[in-house]
C-alpha cells in the first residue's frame, strides 16, 4: 500500500486510490497544519500519477474496535492551538489558515474524482475538504455544521460558495446558527448524494479501490433510503425568517413570528459573536459575485486573518472549549454596534505581500 503515515494523519496508495485518511481521534479528528500539509504533499504527488484514479478521502478506523474513532470525520481546525498563540502574534494561525485554504483550493480544482465519507462529525474545516469531492457519502452518525459563529469567526474553508449555492435561505440560516444537521438531511440538502449504513464502509472502500471506475454504481448499490429529514419540515420557516440579510431585521422577523421554532432560534442567535453573524450575511452576498474559487479564498483568508486575531475569537474559543462556560462575552456585545463600516473593514483586499496566494501549479 506504500503507506507514508505521521502522527495524524495516513497517506497512502490503494489498489487505484490515493487514500487520506484522518488519524486524530481524540481530537475527532480535527485538522492541523502537519495534516494539512501531508494532505497537500499527497494530493500534489498524486494528480499526475496515472496509477492513482480516485481519491478517498475518511478517518482511520481503530484497530481495536474504540468508539472515540468513530465520533468524528473531522470536527474543524486546531482553534485552540490558533487562539493560544495569538497574544504571541498569530503566526500559528497565518500559517495554517493559509496552508489550509491551499489545500482546499488545491482539492476544489483537483483533476481527479473524490469520495469523501463523512461518518461522524464534519464541521468547519472537515466540511472544506467534503465540499469539493464528486461524490460525498453520509451516514446515520453523521453530524454536518458550519457553527464558526459560536467562536467569533464566520463559515470559511470555501462555506461562502457552498453555502450560498443551496436552496432558498438555507444558507443564512447555517451559517448564523450553526445548524446541525444529520445525514438524512445532508441528503435533502444536496450536501451529502449517498446515504448509507456505516457497518458497510470498509467494503464499499475495497470495491473502490479496486474498481474506481464503478465508483458511482457502488455507492448506488450499497446506499439506503435515508429516514425522514427534520430540516425538510423547516425550510418554509427557514426562507420566511431568514429572508433578510440584515441581520437586526431577522432578529426582529424571529421575535415578531413568536412560535416556538422562531423563539428558539432567536435565542440561539443572541448567544452568537454579532460581528459574526454580521460578516457572515455579508460575505453570503459577495460570495456569488465570485467567479472563481480563488477569489473566493482570496477574501476568505482577507477575512479570516483580520477575525482570528479580534476579541470575540479568543473569547469564543474561551468560553465554548477551553474554560466551557458557555458564556462568552463578545465585543461588541450587540447587535446596533456593530457598524456597516467595521463589517465592509474586514473585506478589504490585503496588502499584496499578506495576501493569500494558489500554489503555484495550481493557478485558474
């Protein structure tokens, strides 16, 4: 199998596939710059290998059977790691966020299919590396969510094109809750295009390896009816009540509406970073003008460099994984203020020599 395998992460060729496979089950799996850049280093070693026709993308199974490997396919970025470093200058998160975003462009625009199989948690950053393949398989222990505004940030890793690419006001919805969604309703949602049982991935995974060519009859015959999606039942709610990109109207549409769902998600919303939420709705309106990936991850980086090292990002991080109060306490801490002028701030262009860049190789 030619294995090259670090701490975290298992790269290696199988049969006709290029496999990554995520090995950090303590973190569920959560991506850091090692991984990312193994993930790179084997992408780039297998876009001209002919030997290589496929590419799967999963978490290592454990070897013994232990249920922490299981819970997550990938549950974001390092954060805590990111935010520790930030009163030191924030070079651990320029670093990875840069590499990250060419690891994600590398795979947006990778000449060869991908399988992804999203069996557990996939948040954040594990959404930036399903979102790209051809072909992204949910399971009944799928967990899917963008939650950045729970941490001061926004929906990055490429979630302003993928997010505004789905039905009605879904987006807005996702991107400011931090929705959770299952597999049935990553089906629904034309995230996920095949839902099948777990206890039948490792065979799915020999067959592709051995015949990538039948990858989608594969997948097709092993998949299942998913059971019926929540979200289904919510999406005329969802495009009534999040049909505003300001944000201080959806509050106002949720408290007007006074039902139960409305209520519930107003009390999620008054517990978000405003300044999140508010660049969130913004960058849901420029994604589309985006021709191209790159730009997209151009303003993403712009963005994000300018996010990580604010207040709200440390504190969020703070309060939700490393002291779990629950609590943060955001500046600013509501929504009126939060200017119009300190949101379009964040979406300024770089200086040249700052600004996020392809690999070279890699360039649309």
């Amino acid at each position: 199998m030619n294995a090259i395998t670090t701490d975290h992460v298992q790269t290696y060729i199988d049969g006709s596939a290029g496999r990554l496979r995520l090995n950090r089950p303590k973190a569920l799996h959560a991506l850091n710059l090692e991984i990312v850049r193994a993930a790179t280093r084997a992408l780039l070693n297998w876009r001209n290998d002919p030997s290589v026709r496929i590419v799967l993308i999963d978490h290592a199974v454990s070897p013994d059977g232990d249920p922490k490997y299981s819970r997550g396919f990938c549950a974001g970025g390092d954060v805590v790691a990111i935010a520790k470093d930030v009163p030191d200058g924030g070079q651990v998160g320029r670093d990875f966020f840069f590499q990250e975003y060419r690891m994600n462009h590398l795979m947006y625009t990778y000449p060869k299919p991908g399988v992804v199989f999203m069996d557990g948690v996939t948040m954040g950053g594990g959404v930036g590396i399903s979102c790209p393949c051809r072909y992204r398989v949910a399971t009944e222990r799928t967990v899917f969510a963008m939650p950045e505004t729970t941490i001061g940030l926004f929906p990055d890793v490429g979630g302003g094109r993928y997010l505004s690419r789905l039905r009605g006001r879904s987006a807005q919805y996702l991107a400011l809750t931090g929705a959770r969604l299952d597999g049935a309703d990553c089906v629904t949602m034309g995230l996920a295009n095949f839902y099948l049982p777990s206890d039948v991935l490792e065979d799915v995974k020999a067959q592709i390896c051995a015949t990538p060519e039948k990858t989608e009859s594969i997948l097709a015959g092993a998949a299942i009816t998913p059971p019926p999606a929540k979200i289904a039942g919510q999406l005329p709610d969802i495009d009534r009540l999040f049909a505003s990109d300001d944000f201080e109207t959806i509050l106002s549409d949720l408290e007007a509406d006074g039902g139960e769902w409305a209520m519930a998600q107003l009390g999620i919303l008054r517990q978000r970073s405003p300044t999140s939420c508010k660049v969130s709705l913004k960058m849901l309106v420029e994604s589309p003008r985006h021709i191209h990936f790159v730009d997209e991850m151009r303003m993403e980086f712009a963005i994000m460099i300018r996010m990580f090292q604010s207040p709200d990002f440390a504190e969020g991080v703070r309060a939700l994984l490393i002291d779990k109060t629950g609590k943060p306490q955001w500046t600013p801490a509501t929504p009126s203020e939060v200017t119009d002028a300190m949101v379009d701030a964040y979406f300024q262009p770089l200086p040249a020599d700052e600004a996020w860049t392809p690999l070279p190789s890699n360039k649309e």
